[in-house]
C-alpha cells in the first residue's frame, strides 16, 4: 500500500515537472527534448553529410517490413516498435563485430546506446560521453536522445507519445539485461497500460542484415598459467561455493564473459582487446558445467580440467554445447531449490531477461554475482604481475613519446591515426603483450573536447603544435591490464592551456593521496578529484575512475567512482582507474592513472576502522611544459617528485634493460626534480622571497662591513 501511494506521489511529481517544464523550454530546448536538434539535418535544405554517416534507410526499410509481418516474426501479431540494444548474449560491454547490431541498424559505433525503431522513427538514446559522436554518426533518420540533460524524453516517455493508445514494442529477451527489461516495463506500466514490451521469438537485425558472418579468425581457447593468476581454478571454486552457500544459494548461473575467464583460468578470442571465450557456466555444490562452443576447445584445455591437484577433493569440469544452456538450465531448475541469477552490480549489467525468466520466481535469488567482489582483489601474484605490466607499459610509452617528438621536431607527417598506430606497435614489442586493451583514443585540439573520441579513417585530423593531444590507451598483457592517459604538447601550450592541465594534475593527485577509513564509499571520494576543476567552474561528464583487471577487463566492477552513486567499499588489492579531464571547445586535458588499494598498517583509529590508501600504478612522465607549477601547493611538488624518482627508479631499470638509450634519456629529462618552494623561475611565495634576499643582502653587508 504505502509503496503504491509512493508511486502515485511520485507520478504526480513527474508531472508537475513535466509540466512545469515543457512550458519552461525554449525552441531549442524543445527540439533537444524530442531529439529533433540534429547536425545538419535541415528540413529545408540538403546540407553536406558529416563524413562519419551511413545511409540506414534501407535498412531500417527492411527492417520496419519485418516488424509489420507476422509470418516473418514467427508470432500472430506484429510489432509497432522495436528496441535494439548495443548487448550481446552475455551483456558483454564491448562485443564482437557480429554482435555490432545496434551499429548496423544506426550507424552509431558507441560501446552503449539504445535504439527504439518505430514505423515512422527511430531514436537513439545515448549517454553525455557519446552526444557529440552520434549526433556525427547518426544520419538524418535518426532522432538523437541526450541523456543526461534532464528535461530530455526518457525511453518510456516518447513510446507513450507515439503510442497514445498502446503499442507491442518488441525486443530480443537474450540481447538484453534482465534488470534493464524489468525497469523499463515498470517504466511503462507508470505511463500507460497497453504499452506491451514483448519478448521476439527471433531476432529482427539477424534477419535483415546483410552479411552477417562471423569473422574467419581463429577462436581457440587458451589457460592460464598458475606463475599469471596465482590461484587455481579448483581454489577459485572452492571460494565461491562458501560465498553461494552464505547465499543460501544451491547453484549459480555464470553469465559474464569476465567471471567464467577469472574462474576457470581461461581466455578465449572473441571479444575485440580483450580475451573472453563466449560460454555460460552452471556451478552447483557439486557439478560444473561448461557450454561453450567444442570446436574453441582443444586438447590442452581440457587437460587443464582434469589435471589433479594436491590437497584438493576432486571437482571436474563438463564441457557441454553452447546452445544446450537452455535446456540443461530449465532442467536443473526443476530439482535445485535455489539459484543465483546475477543482478547488475556497477559495469556488471547481469543476466539477460531470457536466463532470468528461465529460472522460476521461487527458486531465483536475484543479486550481483559474488565472484565481482573475488575477482576484484588479486592476489599476491597478480598484484606482483598488474606492477610488472605497468613498468613495461611505461617503457613503452617512453619509447613512443621520445620517438613522437623526435620525429615530429624532423617534420615527419602526423595524424591521430598514425600516433595510435605507433602506440600500439611500441606497446605490441613488450615482452608478454598479447593486445591493446581497447581502441587506443588519440584527440588533438577540438576533437579533445570529445571525452570519448577514437580517431578512424574519416575523422583522423593532422596533429600541429599548437595545441593538446590527449592519449588514452592501454595494453593487455598476460600478466596485467593496463589503461593510461597522457595529455601532452608539441609546441609552446598557452597560459590557458597550461592552467587548465595543472587543474587536472591537481585533481588526479588529490585523489591518489588520500588515507582514509575502511568504511569509505568509494563513491564519497569523487570530490576531491572534482574539487580543483569546480573550482575553476569546470567539471567532466564522465565517472572519475572504474576498476581494472588482471588481464581481464579494462572495466571491471564493483569500482566506479562518482558522487551520484551507491558507492560500494575499496578493499585492499582491489585496482581502479584515476582519471580526471576538463574538456573545452577547442582543446580538452585528460589525466589517466591506474591505482592500487594498499594497506596503511601503521595507521588505526579508535572507532576501530583500518586505514587504506592508494599506489599509483601508472609510471609514465607528465607533461612539464604544460604544468603551471605556480597553482601547486607545496605537497602536490613533492608528490610529483617523489611520483618521478618511482619512475626513474622502475621504468629506467627496464629502459636500460631493453637499451633503450634514447628513450632513457627523454624519460630523465622528463621527470626532472621540480624546486619544491618557489617556482621554477617565477617565484610564488612573496614574503619568503624577500626574506631570502634580506638574509643574502644582510649576510653580504657583514662581509663587506669587514
Ligand atoms: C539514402 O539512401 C536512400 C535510398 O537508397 C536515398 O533515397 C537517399 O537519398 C539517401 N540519403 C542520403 C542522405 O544520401
Ligand atoms: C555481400 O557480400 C557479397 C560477396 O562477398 C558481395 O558481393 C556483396 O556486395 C555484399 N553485399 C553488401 C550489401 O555488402
Ligand atoms: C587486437 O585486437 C583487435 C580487435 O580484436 C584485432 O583486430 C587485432 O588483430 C588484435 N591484434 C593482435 C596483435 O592480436
Ligand atoms: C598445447 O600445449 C603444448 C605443450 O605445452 C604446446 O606446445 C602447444 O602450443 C599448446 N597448444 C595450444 C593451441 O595452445
Ligand atoms: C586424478 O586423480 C584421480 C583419483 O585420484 C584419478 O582417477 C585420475 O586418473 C587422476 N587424473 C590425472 C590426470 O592424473
Ligand atoms: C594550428 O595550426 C594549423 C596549421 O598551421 C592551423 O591550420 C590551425 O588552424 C591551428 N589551430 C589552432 C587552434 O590555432
Ligand atoms: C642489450 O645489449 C647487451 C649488450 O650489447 C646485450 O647483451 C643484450 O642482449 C641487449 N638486450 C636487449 C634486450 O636487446
């Protein structure tokens, strides 16, 4: 009852504000609501096409056909509008060019954004990192939903205005998480009660795209070896079943590509930069069964299952069909009591709709996947393994910049493309690298106020001197992941440059000093990354970090770090990003280091809280010339100091190892010893100044008096 009134409070909220607000809007605020404010799209005249379009008519043509036949869609009614999702089976963030299906419907290449094709529409809803590229990408059939901008039409909202009297919307029940379904059906019932979201029997771009094929290269899995990941996957088991039993849960099923490749130790090739294997895995107390395609599964794997270990009771792995999860699934679920089906926890958007109604109501226990939690703190080897990837890394990225700017100073022709290319084969040279992490972002100048930008053969720009060039990327090796950025710039930057990229070095270095109790909300320490740059008025649409596997995802959960969040609780061992920017119109500054949660043993309060800080990961140079060192406080210095004799330290040992002279060289020359009071020739502090020269004008007084 009392969750009914709420509802009913909160409808006519929503009302009020709606309302209030569509009297509010102006005319452009107003073609922003309805996603009608589109980049050259005039209704008056054919205006030149952003070169990053395709033409979808035919293709949503083709796909509106199928929408309004029954016979096609192997149903008795047709649809009014369907939802096409960026998800593949398994929620995966990233997925493979055959799963690109809401990119080939739209011609939006964004990891996430939801598209809603109706007979006479089609919208994108995207979030405030992806605006401004999909407003470039989406041709002029598209509607554009900004989310984030708070009077923007949610999902629910335009359905019930194209459908003031009910509409069958139609979306694939595997390609789409259980928790999103759930909400935006419960979003629907709040609009409307004939608008239906209706489970598809097939899927509508499967039908309609046109060669569609899996790639031809090769998919065979691989192990991991125990020297990687510290811990066998018998181990790995035995943990999670003490952490289903405190569930009360009798079985789980695993359906995140990162958590079977944590569990069993295994790596596959089908996710682009990183090594999942598509595969579902059902753990009981008992039994594990593994679906995954046999033909990826080669000798060595399955040796790998059956190797006996001491001191461990026997558990094997069966290796079942793919496909066979339904069935085997809705089988089991007629004698276990109870099993987990993983609910979205931060990155992890947990099962798909299909594996969530495959379990009955009252056997399913609905909460985030507890291997989140035993993956994001590596262990001893794999702490060991993140720091000796990261050295590597940033020898690497010594090596690139020394030759960046050598070759650039030779007037050498530079694009984005080209700048991430030569990224990618410096860090494809370090010992252990088995890819990049993700698509390597390189934004010079105004593509720089892009937060997410990837360069690609239509945008790619020419890099000049005269203004920043924000480099974000990273590596997979198999002993560590890696994700860093750079801003830097190859001439003489302007004092607001300068400014701008200090405040950004502020603010990552705030954050990574901070000691603080165990009970902290990770979300809670957003603001002291956020501190200096809303002090200059500026902010960033983006979370300021997220946590980082070992050798797995760049993304990792349960760490995101930003104040609108729940907030779950660091844990030592656990890795995460650092990663403030300020994003202006003509140049952006993007400061990237992976963080280490560590123990402060020596450090304890009388509420009996343990103490945690951080260690920074990350040993790459900053960018000196683009540091104003007048705004640095007198701790910021000396963390900068101390942050480059680590450098020197590590990253010039592994230098001099592979006799990378010259990089060895530049990197010295880059993490020079910055004067600790005053500044570097401008002074900053006025009164200690005068007191320096009254003691050294009285002192040579004295002498020349005698
Ligand atoms: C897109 O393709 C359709 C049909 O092939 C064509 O009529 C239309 O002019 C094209 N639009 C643009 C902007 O090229
Ligand atoms: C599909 O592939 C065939 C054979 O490779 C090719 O001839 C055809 O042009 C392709 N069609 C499209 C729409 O790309
Ligand atoms: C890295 O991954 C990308 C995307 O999957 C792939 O195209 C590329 O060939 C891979 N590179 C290497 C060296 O394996
Ligand atoms: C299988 O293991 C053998 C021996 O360790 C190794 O030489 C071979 O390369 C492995 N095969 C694959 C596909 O990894
Ligand atoms: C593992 O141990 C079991 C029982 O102790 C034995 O039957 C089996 O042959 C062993 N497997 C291997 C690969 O050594
Ligand atoms: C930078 O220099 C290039 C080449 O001289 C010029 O085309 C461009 O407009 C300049 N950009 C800015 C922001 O000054
Ligand atoms: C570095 O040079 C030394 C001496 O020339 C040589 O022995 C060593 O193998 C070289 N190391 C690498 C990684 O090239």
């Amino acid at each position: 009852m009392l969750i009914r009134i709420n509802i009913w409070i909160f409808v006519i909220f929503v009302l009020t504000v709606y309302v209030h607000c569509s009297r509010e809007l102006n005319d452009k605020e107003k073609r922003i609501r309805e996603g009608t404010e589109r980049k050259a799209c005039s209704k008056f005249a054919v205006l030149p096409q952003p070169k990053s379009r395709i033409n979808t008519t035919e293709r949503l043509i083709a796909l509106r056909n199928v929408m309004s036949q029954p016979t096609q869609l192997e149903d008795s009614l047709s649809l009014q509008a369907v939802l096409i999702t960026s998800d593949d089976e398994h929620q995966t963030e990233f997925v493979s060019n055959y799963d690109k299906r809401r990119e080939y419907i739209s011609g939006f290449s964004g990891s996430s954004g939801d598209a809603i094709i109706t007979m006479d529409k089609a919208a994108l809803w995207v979030d405030g990192r992806y605006h401004l590229q999909a407003n470039d990408q989406l041709d002029c059939n598209w509607l554009l939903m900004m989310e984030g901008i708070s009077y923007v039409l949610t999902q629910a909202e335009w359905l019930k205005l194209q459908f003031p009297n009910g509409a069958r919307i139609g979306a694939d029940p595997k390609l789409i998480s259980a928790d999103q379904w759930n909400t935006l059906e419960y979003e629907l019932k709040l609009q409307s009660d004939n608008l239906y979201l209706i489970k598809t029997n097939i899927n509508l771009i499967d039908k309609i795209w046109v060669n569609h094929s899996e790639t031809e290269q090769e998919k065979q899995a691989f192990t991991l070896a125990y020297e990687f990941t510290g811990k066998h996957w018998k181990n790995k088991v035995i943990d999670l079943r003490k952490e289903l039993k405190k569930m009360r849960a009798e079985a789980m099923i695993v359906t995140a590509l990162d958590e079977i490749a944590w569990l069993l130790n295994i790596r596959g090739r089908d996710i682009p930069y990183t090594r999942f294997l598509k595969s579902y895995v059902l753990l009981s107390q008992t039994e594990i069964k593994f679906f995954v395609d046999k033909n990826k599964i080669d000798n060595n794997v399955t040796v790998f299952f059956n190797a006996n270990i001491s001191g461990i009771t026997d558990s094997t792995v069966t290796i079942l069909d793919y496909d066979s999860i339904w069935g085997e699934l809705a089988t089991y679920c007629q004698t276990w009591k109870s099993v987990l089906v993983p609910s979205s926890c931060v990155y992890s958007p947990g099962a798909s709709k299909r594996v969530y109604d495959l379990v009955p109501d009252r056997i399913r226990i609905s909460r985030p996947s507890p291997i989140i939690y035993l993956k994001a703190k590596k262990n001893a080897i794999e702490i060991d393994g993140m720091e000796r990837a990261h050295i590597r890394d940033g020898a690497a990225m010594c090596k690139f910049f020394e030759y960046l700017e050598t070759r650039f100073s030779e007037e050498d022709y530079w694009d984005e493309l080209k700048v991430a290319t030569e990224i990618d084969r410096f860090r494809m040279e370090q010992h252990l690298a088995v890819n990049i992490s993700f698509r390597t972002i390189v934004a010079f100048g105004a593509h720089g106020a892009q937060p997410h930008y990837e360069p690609s053969k239509t945008t790619s720009q020419q890099i000049f001197d005269n203004s920043t060039i924000i480099i974000d990327s990273g590596g997979q090796y198999a002993d560590g992941t890696t994700d860093v950025t750079r801003t830097i710039h190859l001439g003489t930057p302007t004092e607001a440059q300068r400014n701008i990229y200090t405040r950004v070095l502020m603010a990552s270095i705030q954050l990574s000093t901070l000691i603080f109790p165990d009970n902290l909300k990770t979300s809670s320490v957003d603001v002291l990354a956020r501190a200096p740059i809303w002090e200059i008025g500026e902010d960033y649409p983006h979370a300021t970090g997220h946590g980082v596997g070992a050798f797995l995802g760049v993304h990792e959960s349960p760490i995101r770090i930003h104040y609108s969040g729940k907030g779950e609780h660091f844990k030592p061992g656990y890795f995460f990003s650092n990663e403030p920017g300020i994003y202006l119109r003509d140049f952006g500054v993007r400061l990237e280091n992976v963080l280490q949660v560590i123990e402060k043993p020596h450090i304890k309060n009388q509420y009996g809280h343990s103490f945690l800080g951080f260690k920074v990961v990350t040993l790459i140079p900053y960018s000196r010339k683009l540091m104003n060192l007048e705004i640095l406080s007198l701790q910021q210095r000396r963390w900068l100091n101390e942050y480059n004799r680590l450098i020197r330290e590590f990253v010039g040992a592994e230098l001099k190892r592979q006799n990378a002279t010259r990089a060895f060289y530049w990197m010295m020359e880059n993490t020079n010893h910055i004067p600790e009071y005053g500044g570097s020739s401008i002074i900053t502090s006025q009164p200690l100044h005068i007191l320096v020269l009254t003691v050294i004008f009285i002192k040579f007084s004295i002498v020349v008096l005698y």
